[in-house]
C-alpha cells in the first residue's frame, strides 16, 4: 500500500503556474547626440546629466524678443526608433534653478560681464515621422518659470514666481500651429513620457504628456515610423536635470500570451491536449524558454504523453535548472518504469528527496527488473495473430532499442522478444512481432476484431497491465461504457470512455461485452475520473493493411455466450505486459 501511496503522489500532477511579465522597465543610459558648445554639461553619469545655460540673450535676441536657446539633443534608445513592441518611455526633469529663496540668477552677457535674470525658460522638442510623409514632424513645450518681486511695508521681500507654458509644432498635414501662452496653476513638470499604443493597421501612434495636468499632451493618431530625437532647450539662466530614461518594452512573452494564456485556461478546465496545443503554437512560432517547456510537459504529463513529457522536461532543464523540471521529469520517468527517475527525483528539491527516499527504501521488493534487466517503460498489448504479432501504442515503443513480450498463460509468465514491424506515429499504433527461438505460437484466438464505430452508451471493458511495478504483474480490468464517438476535442480516431485509463495499460485491448475488440487504450486524465481514450479498432485494420508481413484479422468469437467472468479467464493469455529498455 506505501508504494501504492508513493506512486498516486507521482500521478497527481500538481498545477504549477509561472508568472509571466508582458512589459519589462529597463533604465538606460543618457547619451548625447548633439551639444551647443555654449551649454555647460557637469554631473554627467550613467543615468543623469545636468545642463546650464550660463549666458545671457544677445541683443539682437533680446531686441526681436526671442528666447536664446541653447540646445542638447539626447538619443533615443533604438527600439524606440523602431517603435516595434515599445509602450512607454519616461524621463525625470528637475528644474534646478526653480528655487523660491531666489529670484535673480547670474548670467554672462557678450563682453562676459555678469548680469541677471529673473524670467527663466527651457522647453522639449521631440522629432518624429508618420507613415503619411516623409517630412520631419515636431511638438515643442516651452516653459516658464518668471520670478517677481513686490513692495511691502517692511520693504522688497520675494513674494512667489509666475509659472506657464506654451506648446508649438508641426504635423503633416495640418502645418504649423502655435497655442499660445497658458498660466499653470502648480508647479512645472517634473516627469514627460511618451505611450506608445497599437492601431487597427498594426502600426503605433503616440501620446506624449506630462506629470502635470496643467499641461497639454499631444495625441498623434497617424501610425508612427520613428521618433528621431528628443531635443532639451535651455533658455539664459535654466539649469536643468535630466535623469531617469526608462524605456517600456513589450516581452517576448506578450507576443504570445493570448495563445498561452488560452492553454492556460485549457489546463485549468482540465482540457490537457488541447493546453498542448496552444503551447506547441507558441513554440513553433519561436517562443522557446524554460516557462513554455514546463507548461507543455505538464501537459503531456497531465494525459500520459510521458515520452513527450520528459523530452520537455529535458528541454526546460537545457535552459534551467530548476528542482521543479527535476521533480515533474524524474515522475514521469517511474511512471514509465525508468528507475533512472529517482535520481531526477533527487535533484527535485525536497519534495523528490522524500518520494526518492520512501522508493529506495521499498526497492528490493519492487519487481522492476527480469532477469537483471533494467526497464525503462512498460505498456500493455494485446495478441492479433496465432503467429505473434502483437498491437500496442506507439509511444509506449517510442526510440526503445529492446522490447520483451511477457505472456501469462496458466498462471506461468513467459518472456520473448520482439521487434517493431511497422507504425502509425499519427494515431499512435504500433505492430510487434514476436521473434524468440522458444515461442511456438499462441492458441486460437477466442475473440474478433469489430472495425464498425460503437454508439454511445455501448458497455466495454478494458483489460491491462496497469503501473506493473507497484501493482504487480497481474491483469487488471476496468469497465464503463462509450461516452462519446469522437475524442478529445472531437478527435474522429478515438472513442470517448468512462473505463479509466492507468498508466502501464496504454496499447491494451478495449472489449465489448462480447468480448469482441472494439478499440486500444491510449489515454487517461489523472486528475479526471472516469475519463479515458481508446483508438477505434478501424484505425488498426488500416495499418494491417499496410504491414510487410500478411496479417489475418480473427473474425470468429468463441466467447461470446460465456459469462462475464469466464470472458475475462479466455481472454487473459492473450493481453500482454510490453516492457521496454
């Protein structure tokens, strides 16, 4: 009962969930482009730079009343350029030289004398290009920041600064426009971001604001080609931090969450080939990581694909090596019979400890090896010939170099060797062929091969060697009816059935209650009761008629009048225990 107990642990695949991110924020360096060489630059690191405008306006500035920018231009990442998978991009400002103690700041005029000045600018300039033209587009905000002084009583006392902003560009096709000075009601801005979002033609269009609600953003609706620069202008005076650059990129994982996140829901529902299906989308698309290999072994683990299963496993150790992908690979192992699990199990973190201990403990009772030799799976069959042609599931055969046929017949197990005479990978089908000097041939065979489709409701029994190393060599049998003429997700090669399917009885017979072959066993739903798959037996008559070897069905039952119980006395000598290494 305590390896019983061990190996329904194994089975009961818990639900593991990995978390995936859509968007990823990555700080990135600040680097310059292009400089006014008047424009002083210090505290200048990977993340920030300062700039400071230490020169007053010209004359001529000052006489056409025009604000003497000195200008910076700093890059923009290239993802950013690309627009591709970009959502966001933010950076900080800190206008230095918004000091309310103050309110006149040192500037040099053209004979490099100092002056000062109250009323300071800077604005941001972003250059940009849509799919409509070719022409450069730009916004421009501008903001002020106009420190006043007023008379009192007690004399001239600072009393608060005048702040606004005005925003001015050109877009195609609308040309130039300019809305004019606007007062701010708080302070000036201290972060701009740009929202980049998709459209219905699969190009971006962008939002670009400001933490200020005061501030007017810029809404362009026409698909963006790129941004070209993002322009800092410095007015006489204006000190400014720049600091922050952070871009938001969409994952490699958001480009296929919705297909995953459908298998997710898919496994939740307990639909585990079809989560499968999703998954092997994703990665037949080019989503390959430890996350998405896990997701679909578990999968296939959750339907008894094992082979699938451990290839994944293996596959998401390759790109980590988690105790998790350890654990799930070393139970799918011994679900196969593979003792070389509990080593996985051992690296499985505490969990697979525990489970590698409690086998290793039982071991030597365990009957995991004939004559010395150490399986890697086990399987059922069942005879189609007097000759020693014998049907069972592809995948319990799957890349095996050696395979032994045990047969019970009076009570006495005999062990002959077989080869694979032909396949049929799609519908999961495989013929052996017994080829041992001491086999001399079986008996008539007391049932028939019933190729018709059953309809629903058709009672049926199962009969297997199910998890042969913890229950034992003994035949096992299961009954229930045919829930549905069509498979999993309306799969035509398969019956529906209510007879559970264990591992170890895959490639079994499926009887009706004459005893009659109607189907083989592929799949159960551990974590489903009642739930299982069987082949159609018409599938099998079409590899039949492909095999290299002349193959007669049996078409006679001589069982059917007899009772339930001597049906199942006939027909054990002639369903197999299939192991594998």
């Amino acid at each position: 009962m305590k390896k019983v107990i061990i190996f329904f642990v194994l089975i009961l695949m818990s639900s593991i969930g990995y978390s995936q991110n859509r968007f990823e924020i990555k700080t990135l360096p600040i680097t310059i482009l292009n400089q006014d060489s008047k424009l002083s630059v210090s505290g200048k690191t990977n993340s920030s730079i300062t700039i400071h405008n230490q020169f007053a306006a010209t004359k001529e500035s000052r006489k056409k009343k025009i604000i003497d920018f000195k200008s910076i231009t700093i890059s923009t990442p290239i993802s950013i350029t690309e627009v591709e998978g970009v959502k966001k991009m933010s950076f900080n400002i800190s206008d230095i030289n918004n000091d309310p103690q103050h309110y006149k700041y040192a500037v040099l005029d053209e004979k490099n004398k100092t002056q000062y000045t109250t009323d300071l600018y800077w604005g941001i300039e972003i250059k940009f290009k849509t799919k409509l033209s070719n022409e450069i587009n730009y916004v421009r905000w501008v903001f002020n920041n106009d420190a006043w002084k007023t008379v009192n009583g007690y004399g001239q006392v600072f009393a608060g600064a005048k702040k606004s902003f005005k925003q001015s560009g050109y877009t195609y096709p609308n040309g130039h426009y300019d809305l004019g000075w606007k007062e701010l009601s708080w302070n000036l801005p201290e972060k701009m971001y740009i929202n980049f979002t998709k459209n219905r033609l699969g190009g971006s269009h962008f939002f670009v604001g400001f933490d200020s609600y005061d501030v007017d953003g810029l809404h362009i609706e026409d698909v963006v080609q790129n941004v070209i620069s993002i322009e800092l202008l410095v007015g006489p005076g204006a000190k400014l931090c720049v600091y922050d650059l952070k871009i938001e990129t969409e994952t490699q994982y958001a480009k296929f969450a919705d297909t995953i996140d459908k298998g997710d829901a898919e496994m939740k529902s307990g639909n585990y080939m079809q989560a499968a299906n999703y998954y092997s989308q994703a990665i037949d698309k080019g989503y390959k990581n430890y996350d998405i290999y896990m997701k679909r072994a578990n999968a296939y683990f959750a339907c008894e694909f094992l082979n699938n299963a451990i290839d994944d496993y293996t596959t998401a150790i390759f790109y980590e090596k988690k105790a998790e992908a350890f654990l799930m690979r070393g139970k799918a192992k011994l679900l196969k019979s593979d003792m070389s699990g509990i080593e996985d199990l051992k690296k499985g973190g505490p969990e697979g400890i525990a489970i590698a201990k409690e086998i290793e403990a039982d071991k030597p009772s365990m009957p995991s090896s004939h004559g010395g030799t150490q399986y890697k799976a086990s399987g059922s069959g069942f005879v189609l010939s007097q000759d020693g042609i014998i049907v069972t599931n592809y995948h319990v055969v799957e890349g095996m170099k050696s395979i032994d046929i045990f047969v019970n017949q009076n009570e006495n197990t005999r062990k002959y060797k077989a080869k694979v005479l032909i396949s049929d990978k799609t519908n999961d089908i495989s013929l052996l062929k017994i080829e041992d000097s001491s086999f001399t041939g079986f008996k008539t065979l007391p049932y028939s091969i019933n190729t018709k489709t059953l309809d629903v409701g058709t009672k049926v029994f199962a009969l297997g060697y199910p998890m042969s190393d913890v229950l034992g060599e003994e035949i096992k049998l299961t009954d229930g009816l045919i829930s549905s003429k069509t498979g999993y997700q309306g799969d035509i090669v398969t019956y529906q059935i209510s007879a559970p399917i264990q591992p170890g009885s895959s490639g079994g017979p499926l009887f009706d209650q004459s005893g009659n072959i109607v189907g083989i066993t592929n799949a159960g739903i551990p974590e489903a009761e009642n739930v299982g798959y069987a082949i159609k037996a018409s599938y099998l008559k079409n590899l039949i008629d492909v095999a290299p070897d002349t193959i007669i069905l049996p078409t006679h039952n001589y069982i059917s009048g007899l009772s339930f119980t001597e049906k199942v006395k006939r027909l054990t000598p002639y369903v197999v225990l299939i192991k594998v290494y």
